[in-house]
C-alpha cells in the first residue's frame, strides 16, 4: 500500500488476529481508519462502496463467493452491503483451515442476517480513532503497560511538549485521520462538523428502514454534548430533547441505540465493588462520545470558547482521556468504568486488566485539583482495605496503580503513591 501511513496501535492486534483466526472483522466508526489500516495488511482487496460495478454487486448477493478469490489476506471492505459475504468467509475458513484468510470492515453494528455467528472463525476487532500518541502528538515517555509492570516508577518524572492551546485544538479537531494528516489548521476543525452532519443527515438512515427525524437527533447528540462526561441520567436527556419536541422515552431509547450501533457514542458504566454496604454507588450511564470532537462539533464550541473556558473544556478533557485510555489498554484486554458513591467518593476512570489489575483514575486538567484527586483514590484505595479487613471470605484486590491524568507539562511521583501523569506522555 503506497501512501503516508500513520502506525496505529491496533496493527499490534490485527496482526495477532490474523495469525489465530480464519477472519478478523474490523469494527468502528466510519472515518476512524478501518479501510486504510486493513489495506496495510491485505494483498487484495474489493471495497464494496466505492465499486461502481453494480452488475458486480448483483452478482454478488446471489453467489458471493465471487468476492472471496484473490490473494490473502483479502480485503471486504463494507461487508454489510451484500451480507450474504460473511456466511460464504466462514465457510471458506472452514473449508480451508487456515489462518489469515480475510479482513472485514464494517461502521455499523446492526445485526445482518446470517446462518452462523461466525464465533471461532471470524474475530472482532474494536477500532478508534487516533490517539494522541498515534497522532504523534503525545512523546510516548510513559507507557501505560510499563507502568502497570512496575517498569516505570515515575520517580524522575516526566515532562510533556504539549501546551493547554495545543491539548484544546487537538480535542475540537479529534482524532480522525483525515483531520489530523491536513495542513490546513481550518480545514483540520472543519472535518467533525461534516462528521456530524453525514451521522444526522446520512449515517443514522443506514441502520435499518426506520423513519427519523433529523432534528430530533440532532436535540439528542446536543443533550449529550451538554452532559458529557456526567452521570446524567436519561431523564435529563428526554427533558432537554423535550424543550423542542414530543417525544416518548421508547423513541429517545431507539435514538441513542442508533448513536451506539454507528459507534458515535461509547459510555462508560459505574464499577460497584462492595466496599460501602451503607451507601449507595452509582451504577447508571458517564455519558462519553467515542472522541471529543463530535461533543465540541454538534454544542458548536470553538478553540477561542475553551481557551476563555478552561472549566469547560474539562468535560472535553476528561471524554480525551478516555478515548485515548481505551487506545492504549486495548491489547491488554483494557475494560474501563468509573466509581462514584451518593456521599462523594469518586474515582473519575476505573481501568481493569483482563488479568485482574486495575487501576484508579483521575482527571484533572491543571495542577490546582491534583490534591482534591488524590484524596479521592486514596480514600477508594482505604475503604477497599477496610473492607477486606473485615471481610476474610471477600477480599478485594488493591489497585495496582493510582493514577492521574492532566493536561500539565509535568508528571511525578507523590509521596502517597499517586503518580500524576501529562496526557502528553502517556501510550500504550
């Protein structure tokens, strides 16, 4: 494949997928670099939405098996529009038993029809959009494994190249590679707004033969921009789409289900340990885009805006962080959530390792909440010990690490643990 290719961090994975399973099938929203990734690694390819030859796809949805001969890897790209290709790649890896055999993309997650799952055959693969390390924005002077590993302590500390400007204009310009490889600065910012535009006028029509109203998502996707990274609860967003329009909590339910199936949104949900037996934990919603952009994009905020409102970029921040922590933990089966109690106690991220580790998380943008964030995993970390005091037959792991996250030049070591880490050192 010819052409400027930004290495992503997903590479790592494809390659280890094509290596264990007949098929990998790429998932993600549109833009993020499905198709450009998935060409690295393939020797042939059909990109179903830009062929022309119509005869191709009639031809196609009655024997498509006609798509599967080419050299392999072998690229589908767009697999949905003649579904009837994925049971013909799995009977194919079936058939075969090889390895490697195909790379599928898809920007929906609506459930097409088909006789087999798949499972065994045919792996999924999460894709985002680009990191600020991928982007090569962030210097990559701390890697998130190493510090789970306990390979780096923090104890020289760290310094990062990124300024609060230059943090701003990478949250409202996102991490689509289109916007992040332009030259022009305006063009950069101009991509998340068609980004929103193609979701409203276009992309939620592509999901299924269900009527909706344009206007009506748009209230949607603006309600959640309001209540990013927030506990709101659904109510909220009803009663914000409700200023404008009439509509039931089933119709709002089927709105957001459209917004998750073209992996616009991505929330995080409450972790509740049972360290508090008195006190409630919240378990509902962080609403979460999957990239900053589309938040900054649809509430029609600016680089100016949040550079003369710090404290709101901090929501756009905090939604920064957690797309870039979903990045780098990827291939170390990276779960995240958040901790929050009805008196207070908070940890901002909850990030959980397929084996078991985790770690507390907070967010801060600059230095003076550094403190405030280190009281409240600390305060966690205390009541998880409390907890398996006095409960032998229930013990909680501790947290490998505590851990904030901010838009500062400098990350160190505290003295009670907390190690505070730049956004503009961290990777995978």
């Amino acid at each position: 494949m010819s052409g400027i290719y930004y290495k992503r961090i997903v590479d790592k994975l494809l390659n280890l997928k094509l290596r264990a399973f007949g098929a990998t099938n790429i998932v993600g929203p549109k833009w993020c670099g499905k198709t450009r990734t998935a060409l690295e690694f393939s020797k042939s390819n059909i990109l179903l939405q830009r062929e022309i030859n119509t005869n191709l796809k009639y031809s196609a949805q009655i024997n498509p098996f006609i798509l599967l001969d080419g050299e392999k890897p072998r690229l589908i790209d767009e697999w949905q529009d003649v579904p009837s290709v994925w049971d013909a790649v799995r009977s194919y890896c079936d058939e075969h038993h090889t390895k490697g055999n195909f790379i599928l993309t898809g920007s929906t997650s609506q459930k097409v029809e088909t006789s087999h799952t798949g499972t065994g055959r045919i792996s999924e693969l999460m894709m985002y959009p680009m990191s600020l390390y991928e982007s090569l924005e962030s210097n990559g002077s701390v890697s998130l494994k190493d510090l789970f590993d306990g390979k780096v302590t923090l104890e020289k500390g760290c310094i990062s190249n990124l300024t609060i400007d230059e943090l701003i204009f990478a949250s409202c310009r996102g991490g689509w590679p289109e916007s992040v490889m332009l030259k022009d600065s305006e063009a950069k910012l101009a991509i998340p707004k068609d980004y929103v535009n193609q979701i409203v006028n276009k992309d939620m029509f592509s999901i299924d033969n269900v009527k909706r109203n344009p206007q009506i998502m748009k209230a949607v996707l603006k309600s959640y921009a309001r209540n990013i990274s927030t506990l709101s609860k659904k109510t909220s967003i009803l009663k914000d789409t409700n200023s404008f329009f009439n509509i039931s909590e089933v119709t709002l339910d089927d709105y957001i289900s459209v917004l998750e199936k073209l992996f616009i949104v991505d929330d995080l949900y409450g972790w509740t340990p049972n360290i508090r037996s008195k006190t409630a934990i919240r378990s509902g919603r962080k609403r979460e885009f999957v990239d900053p952009s589309i938040a900054v994009a649809i509430s029609g905020g600016t680089v100016d805006i949040y550079n003369r409102d710090l404290q709101a970029f901090g929501f756009i921040f905090e939604t920064l962080c957690i797309r870039d922590l979903k990045i780098y933990s990827q291939a170390l089966g990276g779960e995240l959530s958040y901790y929050h109690d009805n008196i207070g106690t908070k940890a901002d991220c909850v990030l959980h390792l397929a084996d078991g580790r985790y770690a507390l998380i907070e967010f801060k943008l600059g230095t003076n909440e550094i403190d405030k964030g280190s009281k409240n995993l600390n305060k966690i970390e205390s009541l998880i010990k409390k907890h398996n005091e006095s409960n032998k037959g229930s013990k909680l792991p501790l947290p490998t690490l505590k851990m904030i996250i901010t838009g500062t030049k400098y990350g160190f070591r505290k003295e009670d643990d907390v190690i505070v880490v730049p956004i503009g050192c961290l990777k995978d």
